[in-house]
C-alpha cells in the first residue's frame, strides 16, 4: 500500500510547482503599512492594484472606530458558541435583516465566509435528483459547491444563451425521465476575472420557458452596481427574479463573512439546514457591528461609489488609449489580458514592481486558460 503522502511530493499541483521561486514574491507576499493605494512591498514605496478595497472602507476613520470600539467592548470570543445553540444576538439579527432590505429581499442569514458559505448553500438546497445548471466561468467557490452535489450538473458556455438552453433542456429532460427533482440555475452578477456581468436579466426572462430557480453569486456587484448599490440585479432591472442572492463582504465591504438572502421560507429552511453555520462559531461580534457600520456607509454615502466608478472608468479609458486588451468588463473590475505563460508573467510583474513601483498580482493557469495570462 502506498503512502497517501507520496503523491504529493512527487506532484505538487499546477501551483506548487512553482513555489521555491514564488514564495515570498510572486505568491504569499507582505504587503505593509496602512491599507491604500500606496503600500511598502520589501522595503520600497508601492503603487497597489492588487487590493479588493472597492470602496475605500478599510482605513475609514468612521469604520476604524466601529471596528476597534465593539472589539473593547465584546473582545473577538463574544458570542460563544453556534448561532443556534448560544452564539445569537440582536446585532446578528439586526444586520441580517438591513442586507435583506438593501437587497430587496425578505430575509437573509448570515455566514462566517463568503467560499464556506456558497458552497454549503448548495449543499443544503440540492439533493440527488435535482440538477444544477451553471456558468463555465464560475468561482472555484461554486465549483467545490458543485463536487459536493451528488446528482447531475449541466455546464454552460460564459454567458451563452443559446448554450444556456439547451443545458436547460437537458436538465428539463433528465427531471421528466426521473419524474422527480427541480432545477438550480447558478451564475455571477459580476465575473471577477474577467468583469463582465453575468446575463441575469436574460436568464431571468426564460423562467417563462422553462421552471428553475435562480442562485446569483454577486460578491464583486453587491455596494459597486446599481442605483442604490444593491448589485447587478438592480443594475440589470430584475432583482425580483433572482430568487436566492448571494453576496461576501470582503469586495466593497472590506471585511469578513457572507450573507444570502431571499424569501423567508426558503431563508428560514436553510437557516435551519446550513451545515457549516449550524456546526460552526457564530460571526464575531466585532465584524457584526463592524459590518453594520459599513453597510450604513454604503445606504447614506453614494460618493464611495460615484469615486470608484469614476476612477475605474478613467483606468480602462486610458488603458484602451495605450492599447492594452480590457475584454468585455463593464464594471470597475479591470482586467488586462496578455499571451504568455509563467515565464513572461514574472518577469512582467518583476518589471512593474521593481522599476516601476508598480505593485500587480498575476493571474495565470489553473484560473485562466493555458497560455494566458491576466495582471490585476
């Protein structure tokens, strides 16, 4: 019998293998100082590109204070225990009930992180005869959701209509033929590679066509899109027919944890069946109130909002002047595509960060396709 271990060292995955170079530079690097648009990387003055700060809220005076006043006073241990067991508070519900109106939802529950929390939301809704329907360019996060489901999964092209059908009619097929199970259709408001928004208005239309129910993961659209900063369901008009909305907070939030929000039946049967927050630690007190307070700037404070898109609009105007490939983004998410592989990519992100005070991450293989590469 062969040692379960012996397989990683001789394969250290598409990643690993590249970690005696990597480490400390390329990837696990220590980024200092106050978190902003100029950072200290190694000791040298850093413009940074590589954050998720959309808003600016991380160093925010009014959130700073939040943040460090509900730690003195509840320290990080409080509550203890499980929300269902001990770990609930009138903070906790309270901000699930202000996301569920900022998302003009009934209700939402919250989650202690955005990865563990997609995934066991799939977990808890699908069972072995429904079948799941989702776009090829999805977060690893619903892809690991998608191993944990033990019935059928349709994939379809990136915001392919016409694949999009017919993946629906095979899903349509395999549950007349069973005579049993639904369908769950799951996409992104907004890609976060490439950052074009998914096509929810048009996928929504065809719930007269076929029957499904729609999952919406918009961690890089919830607080950047939309009027009021609901997502790209507001922006693309039909929020009302995303039936379960998904989103983190750590893009505009610049925080921790989740939340989902929807009807409160289905709400309540998930608050009820979700395994890793039934099994886990309820959401420190400090994020809480933490995240209350950010989610109050986001209501009363568009500006943060106007700021981003204005200097993201700038950004992609004046990297589409110089000649650079943007793709097809329509929201702040600004990606710059290039051929090459692990070879050019570093020796680009060397370039940028040592001779231009540049700070960019690289994006190549197994997130993008071979032979590509993204700086963001």
């Amino acid at each position: 019998m062969a040692d379960i271990f012996e397989k990683l060292l001789k394969n250290a995955g598409p990643l690993g293998q590249h970690r005696e170079r990597a480490h400390g530079y390329f990837a696990f690097p220590k980024l200092e100082g106050e978190i902003g648009s100029r950072m200290k990387f190694r000791g040298k003055d850093m413009v940074v590109w590589s954050l998720n700060n959309y808003l600016g809220l991380a160093n925010h005076p009014e959130v700073r204070k939040a943040d460090a006043d509900a730690a003195a006073a509840y320290g990080l241990a409080s509550p203890m225990g499980a929300r269902m067991m001990s770990g609930n508070t009138d903070q906790h519900e309270q901000l699930e009930s202000e996301l569920a109106a900022f998302v003009f939802k009934q209700d939402a529950i919250l989650m202690n992180f955005g990865y563990q929390g997609i995934m066991s939301t799939i977990d808890a809704i699908c069972g072995r005869h429904d079948v799941i329907v989702y776009d090829a360019e999805s977060h690893a996060c619903i892809i690991d959701g998608l191993r944990l489901h033990p019935g059928h999964r349709y994939v379809f092209k990136h915001n392919d209509l016409e694949d999009f059908e017919k993946q629906m009619q095979r899903a349509t097929a395999l549950i007349e033929k069973q005579k049993s199970g639904g369908i769950l259709v799951i996409t992104e408001g907004v890609f976060g590679m490439a950052g074009d928004q998914g096509k929810l208005k048009e996928i929504a239309a065809l719930k007269g066509k076929y029957d499904f129910r729609l999952l919406v993961d918009d961690a890089h659209g919830f607080g950047t899109l939309g009027k009021t900063g609901a997502g790209a369901g507001e922006a693309q008009g039909c929020q009302d027919a995303i039936d379960l909305y998904f989103s983190t907070f750590a893009k505009s939030m610049a925080s921790i944890g989740a939340f989902l929000a929807g009807d409160k039946t289905i709400i309540d049967f998930i608050r009820y069946n979700i395994r890793s927050q039934i099994f886990a630690k309820s959401l420190p007190m400090p994020l809480v109130i933490g995240n209350l307070k950010r989610l109050e700037m986001l209501r009363t404070m568009p500006e943060l909002k106007e700021k981003l898109w204005s200097n993201a609009l700038k950004l992609q105007a004046g990297l589409k002047e110089r000649g650079f490939d943007i793709g097809k983004t329509d929201t702040p998410v600004t990606p710059v595509y290039m051929k090459g592989g692990v070879e050019e990519a570093t020796a680009m992100v060397m370039d940028l960060r040592e001779n231009y005070k540049i700070f960019c991450s690289i994006v190549v293989y197994p997130v993008i396709p071979k032979g590509h590469i993204i700086t963001a």
